[in-house]
C-alpha cells in the first residue's frame, strides 16, 4: 500500500542524493562502487533467466520521502511511478539490482492512470490506507491493460524485479465475493506477465498460499510476520533457494535485536518506507 501522502512527499522533495545518509539507519557513501555495473535489467538465476535475489541478500525499501541512493546494499525496492528512469541507471551503475513496487491488486485513487480501472471493479476500501480500494481479480484479463501498463513501465525504466501489492483480497472483506482459487489464478497471471516482460517477481505477503505459490514466483516480500507468527509459512522459500526480503516496523513488533529471522533479508523501517533503515 501507498498512501496519497506517501506519494506527495515523494513528488514535492524526490532527489537523488548523492552522499547523505539516511537519518538513524545504517546508509553509507553515495551509490558505488558497488561490485561493479549492472548491464542489463536481467540475468541468470529465476524463471526464464530473469534476475532474483539471492537468501541473505541486504535490501532497502523506499517509497516515500527524498530518494537516497547512498544505502550500502545491493538490492532496492523502489516506487514504479515516482522513480526516475536515471535513479535506476544509477544503481545499476553501482553494482546494484532495483525491484519495482506496484500495487496490482488494490486501486489507488491518486495514480495518473486511476481512470484506466474500470469502476465495476473497484471495490471496498483497503483498511488503513486513504485512497485504496480492493480491486475485482476474478477475471484477470479484465484488468490486463491498466496492469499491462504499469509492467510495462516497470521494464521500460529498467527494473529488474517486480513486487506486486495486494495479491491477498481473498482473504479480507473486499466486495467481491473472491475465493482462494480466484486469488491463485489471478497471483499465478500476475507472475506470468511480470516474467513475460523479463523481469523476477515477488509474491507479496500471502502466507496461506505459499506452498501453491512457491514454484511461480522467485522470492517473497513480507511485513510482519515476526509480529503476527507468521514467519514459519515462509520457509518453503528458503527450501527452495528463494530469497525472503522481511520487514517489521518501528511501531510495532520487535525491537532492532530481535527482528532478525534465521535466513530471511530481515531489516526493520518506519511504516511510511522513507529512508530510514535498520539492519537486523
């Protein structure tokens, strides 16, 4: 989820910072050396050679607030939308792969392509984030060219790797009437388009469908799951030699010494994803 806020903040003070680090996190020097320039947004490693991280893997994840790209790990996860093309040149310059956050399963009110959804597919509101209603995923293909669009994008700016939000309707009260298979066929669709434009891509949260999941999708991206005792679901990941890129937040859940889960990316942020970051 991405607030209409979150989003101002990015679009009134993005830059691209080029030594500062980020306030109270671990962030060092400006973007390099790294292990040496990315030269294409893909290679070897997940489903049809698309690039994957590895389990283990430091990572950062912004979507609000200025870009700071001086954060010393190897992997981002960065906003589809509000990121420039050249802040992804930059990383991949430096040695560094860059996943693209977009919310597939949810619209967002204050995107510039929110009148490309139809309004018979727009749901009830996502609890907690102003702005957000669940989307109808029953029928994938009614959804593919808003979607389409937005991996396009995706590619087009050079990601490497997509995390599609909101993959989990099926289990909360969206509206529409969805059931565990229509949330399988719909999250399969969705790998299947993100690796169809070359790009790895995330199963985001969703830990009831892991095991169904696992062989579709390269890694996973999870919130909270020391806080709801979750983590446990996630292992068919690791079995697999997938990574899991694993945050709690500072307003909940465990503190800096206790947030680290035995194989997962674990890191610890502010609910708002600006800069600020805490290794486990």
């Amino acid at each position: 989820m991405f607030s209409r806020l979150g989003r101002a903040l990015v679009g009134l003070v993005l830059f691209v910072a080029t030594g500062c680090a980020a306030s109270g996190g671990d962030s060092a020097g400006p973007a390099g050396p790294g292990p040496g320039p990315v030269t294409g947004s893909a290679a070897s490693g997940g489903a049809d050679g698309a690039w994957r991280p590895s389990p283990g893997q430091a990572w950062q994840w912004q979507l609000t607030g200025s870009l700071d790209l001086s954060v010393d790990v190897p992997v981002y996860d960065l906003d589809w939308e509000t990121t420039p093309a050249s802040a992804i040149a930059r990383l991949h310059q430096a040695g560094r792969r860059v996943i693209c956050y977009v919310s597939v399963g949810s619209w967002e009110d204050f995107r510039p392509d929110a009148s490309d959804f139809p309004p018979t597919l727009i749901g009830k509101p996502v609890d907690g984030w102003p702005g957000e209603s669940w989307l109808d995923v029953r029928r994938p293909a009614r959804l593919a060219e808003p979607l389409g669009r937005r991996l396009d994008t995706c590619r087009d700016k050079g990601f490497d790797a997509v995390e599609p939000d909101n993959v989990d309707a099926y289990s909360t009260d969206s509206g529409f009437p969805l059931t565990e298979d229509d949330q399988l066929r719909f999250n399969r669709w969705t790998a299947e388009q993100v690796h169809a434009r070359g790009m790895g891509v995330a199963l985001k949260n969703d830990p009831d469908q892991v095991e169904a999941l696992v062989g579709d999708v390269d890694f996973a991206v999870v919130e909270s799951c020391l806080t709801y005792e979750e983590c446990d679901a996630y292992g068919p990941f690791l079995d697999a030699g997938k990574a899991v890129l694993h945050v709690e937040y500072t307003d909940a859940g465990p503190t800096d010494a206790r947030c680290a889960v035995p194989g997962f990316s674990s890191i610890r942020k502010n609910r708002d994803l600006d800069a600020w970051r805490r290794a486990c």
